[in-house]
C-alpha cells in the first residue's frame, strides 16, 4: 500500500513540476472531481448506498488521493515552519472565476464560498491578486480527507458496532440451537472481513504519519490565525487571548472536524501513534483550549463539543491495555500534567459543558448527553492532578463568593447541571427498568406466544430497544453522579453547596 501511495505521489509530482499549463490542467482536475464528490458528506449518502456508488468515486480513490495529497503537504507539514503561515484563508471565500481566473489566481477548488466557516464573516475580505502552493494544497488535501477518511471512519464505527450486534445474536443462537446460527456466523465472517481489509488499509502507517503531522500543523496555523498573527513567524499563545481574530471567518469548519476526526480515529484504531507523537501533542492542547472555550472563535456548539471529545481522546488512559512494545500512557501524562495553560483548559472544558446545554438545535437535550459522556473521565483525570485540580478550586472559590450574583458563575451552573442531569437520567433509567420488568413478565407468562410472527418480532426489539435505553441511562447517571462524588470527596468545592442557596440557584435557566 505504502508503495502504491508513492507511486501516485510521484506522479502527482512530476506532473505538477512538468510545466505551468499541465500544473493548471491536474489542479484543474482535482478541483473538479472534488466539487463533483461534495455530496459524499451528506446523510442520505450513507443511507442509500445504491445511488452514492453510481454517482460518487469510490472510497478507495479518495483514501489514495488523500495520501497522496498528505505527500505533498509534508514539506510545509511542521509546527514551526514558516511556510505554513504564508496559508491564506480567502481562498475558501472566493466565489466563482471563470477558467482564465483561475488560472491566473492559482484557485482551482469550487464552492469553498458555501462552506460553513468557524465564524460568520462580518465583512467582504480583501482577496490577493495569486494564492501560493501552500493554500492551494492545504486546501485540497483537507478537503480530500473531509470527503474520504472522514466517510471511512463513519463507516468503521459502524461496522464495528454490528459486528458486536451479530456477535451477540450468533451467541445468542448457539445457546438456543437456532437453525439461524449458521446464518449469523457467515454474515459475521463477511463482515469481519471487511473490517479488517478497511482498517488495514487506513491504518497504513506512513500516511497516518503524515495526517498526523498536517493536522498538528493545522493545529498551529488555527492558534496563529485565532491570535490574529498576520506575521510569518509564530506567535507565543498568551491569555488573554487578542483581538484580531477575523479571518476564522474564512476558514471551513471542515479544517478543524479533520483535525478532530482524525484523533479520535488514532484513539479507536492506532492509539500507539499518539503516545509515539506525544510531543506533538501540545500543540494540539493549545487548539483546544483556545476554540473550546472560546464562541467567539468557533461558534458551532457541536464542533466544540466535539474538541472535548478530541480531548478526552488525546489525554492519557491508566484504564486501557498497556502494550508491552510502548510505554501506553507516559508521554502522553508527562504533556498534559505538564501543560502550561492547564488552568485555562480546565475553565474551557466546563465552560462548553455548560454551553452544550443550549445549542438551538431541535434535538439538543437528546444530544448533551451524548456531548458530556467523554467529559466525566477528563474532568477525573483532571481532579486527580494538581495542577488542574487547581484551577478547578479557583473557579469554585470565585462560585462561592458569588452565589447571589445576578449572573450565576460558571462554576455554579456546571453544578447545577450536573444535578440536574443526575435527577433526570436516574429517572429515566428506572421508568425504562420499570417497562422492561412489565414486558419480561408478559413474555415468560407466555402471553407473547399468541400474538402473530410479526407482533412478536416488534415486542422483541421494542424490549431489546428498552435494555439499551435502561443501560444508557444507568451508565450515563452513574458517570454523572460518579462526578459530583468526587467533586465534593474535599473541602474544595462542598461551600459552593448550602443549602438554602442551591435551592434557589437551581431555578436558573
């Protein structure tokens, strides 16, 4: 694979150094054939997989491409490189040009300008005559794995999840001697055989490597333009942030969920990669704690969310398998106990914990829960070092000094919501545990053995469907609860807890 990668990056290469007109020609082309494919990431393509092949290139074209882009990217691809700051984000804001335009702009990518961009744009930015190599490759090649890996890792995960579906019903089948257990282990072998080609193929090392050093860089260039750095040399991160930040305003949000896909992809499938990268990893912390805390700089409540998924993605895991050939958690806990703006990734963490409450969105108070479940273990894992630990102490201090303040402090409402969310998921889980109780009942009194094929069916998966409910809920209220336990073992945050006053803060909105 590593061979094949290579070979169409040489090509690629060769065709681009070949002469103006062929560079123009192949940009052209890939600008085209990926405004074509922008339909990959819509919903209905995963749902309807007949017509996504007919009108879409394959998954395997993409993840070549992509490797073959991140080839490309490399020379560019290190935090400190001054090249990467010569990236002009007005591109992905130009609207349409004709041919000769493009040609003479170096802009070969379509549709950029209907992007959703981390900021809305307050006004019309001032476009330069020519856009450099670095922009234009950044840009394609981000875009390239938004089309690509991006679907890929959607589909791994769920095909991980059936296969433990059909590892459940194929045990299941063996105890019972159901003539279908032949059945479910053949669709099991297929799907497993699937899997295993799928991850073999984008776990292929040295194009992880090299996603990982463009998005580490991208990281950078994100920090850098969120300090409003205009310079070619890099700024120090400082708080509080600067002014100046406007041209986040043309940059897709599909730069910063690349970056975060891509890790929580490493977590799941090649975690040995991020403790072998660890020291790249502080840049990615400083990603973080800027735009998740910070609506200013990222105004999606989702994608931010999301960064305390990326979090909980890169930060150490005493829980997890140690691998004898790595040492699994070292350098990983050696960056984030030692991390220089721990107080502040503290407060952005509660901050969009808080925040994530009211998204606007029809579904939201679904979503929280599902947004808040990798932030119980970063709020432990931040509890038990000393210099979060900290940080988390201050914010309460300044909560108990200010519990009758017309705005309630952020402290005061994250305790708030953890109450409010351990009250509700208990509640729930006991109403589902109730309905299962009602049902199992009915089943083993055999009044279900009347009812027609298809009833019995619909009563079998509605109470498969309550289990998962009851366990949801019941991990989710234990996580919850586990949280205000350990929040209130010490003396640090019990005062923000009298009682006449949580009574009456407990009524915000």
């Amino acid at each position: 694979m590593a061979q094949f990668h290579e070979k169409i990056y040489q090509m690629l290469k060769n065709l681009l150094q070949l002469s103006p007109e062929t560079k123009h020609c192949i940009l052209s082309w890939l600008g085209n054939c990926l405004h074509a494919n922008a339909g990959r990431t819509k919903i209905w393509a995963n749902q309807m997989p007949e017509i996504f092949f007919q009108m879409y290139a394959s998954d395997a074209f993409f993840l070549n491409l992509g490797a073959a882009l991140l080839k490309l990217c490399q020379p560019f691809c290190k935090p400190r490189s001054s090249r990467l700051l010569t990236f002009n984000p007005t591109y992905c804001a130009l609207k349409e040009l004709n041919d000769e335009e493009r040609k003479i702009k170096n802009v070969h990518m379509r549709g950029l300008d209907k992007e959703t961009c981390l900021i809305p744009a307050v006004q019309e930015p001032k476009f330069p005559q020519n856009y450099n190599l670095v922009t234009e490759n950044l840009v394609l090649t981000e875009y390239t794995l938004y089309l690509g890996f991006h679907r890929l890792h959607d589909q791994m995960v769920k095909i991980n999840q059936n296969l433990h579906r059909l590892q459940i019903a194929w045990r299941d089948a063996q105890q019972s001697s159901s003539p279908a257990s032949d059945n479910l282990r053949e669709q099991f072998e297929r799907l497993m055989t699937i899997y295993l080609s799928t991850k073999t193929a984008m776990t292929e090392p040295q194009m992880l490597q090299n996603c990982l050093n463009l998005q580490v860089s991208m990281a950078v260039l994100l920090v850098q333009l969120a300090l409003g750095n205009e310079s070619s040399q890099l700024i120090e991160l400082t708080f509080p942030l600067p002014d100046g930040y406007g041209s986040l305003a043309y940059v897709p949000e599909f730069f910063a969920d690349n970056l975060g896909d891509f890790l929580i992809f490493l977590r799941r499938f090649a975690d040995d990669i991020l403790e072998t990268s660890a020291d790249s990893l502080e840049h990615v912390l400083h990603f973080i704690t800027i735009f998740t805390g910070s609506i200013e700089r990222m105004k999606n409540p989702h994608l931010r969310a999301k960064l305390a998924e990326v979090l909980e993605a890169v930060m150490p895991h005493l829980d997890q398998t140690p691998n004898p050939l790595v040492s699994s958690v070292f350098h990983r806990k050696r960056v984030f106990c030692n991390f220089p703006y721990a107080p502040h990734l503290a407060e952005a963490l509660i901050k969009v914990f808080v925040d994530i409450e009211f998204t606007g969105d029809p579904h939201q108070f679904e979503q929280k829960f599902n947004y808040r479940r990798p932030m119980y273990p970063i709020l432990r894992y931040m509890w038990e070092t000393d210099t979060y630990r900290e940080s988390i102490k201050d914010l309460a201090d300044y909560a108990s000094k200010n519990l009758e303040a017309m705005n309630p402090p952020l402290f005061l409402r994250f305790l708030n919501l953890l109450m409010n969310d351990a009250i509700f998921l208990l509640d729930e889980a006991i109403q589902y545990l109730s309905k299962i109780k009602i049902q199992q009942i009915e089943k083993d009194r055999g009044e279900w053995d009347s009812l027609t094929p298809e009833a019995r069916r619909e009563k079998e998966a509605g109470l498969q469907m309550f289990g998962q409910l009851a366990r949801f809920h019941n991990i989710m209220s234990n996580e919850t609860i586990g949280t205000l336990a350990f929040l209130t073992s010490g003396k640090e945050v019990k005062h923000c807890f009298p009682k006449n006053t949580v009574v009456k803060t407990c009524s915000f909105d």
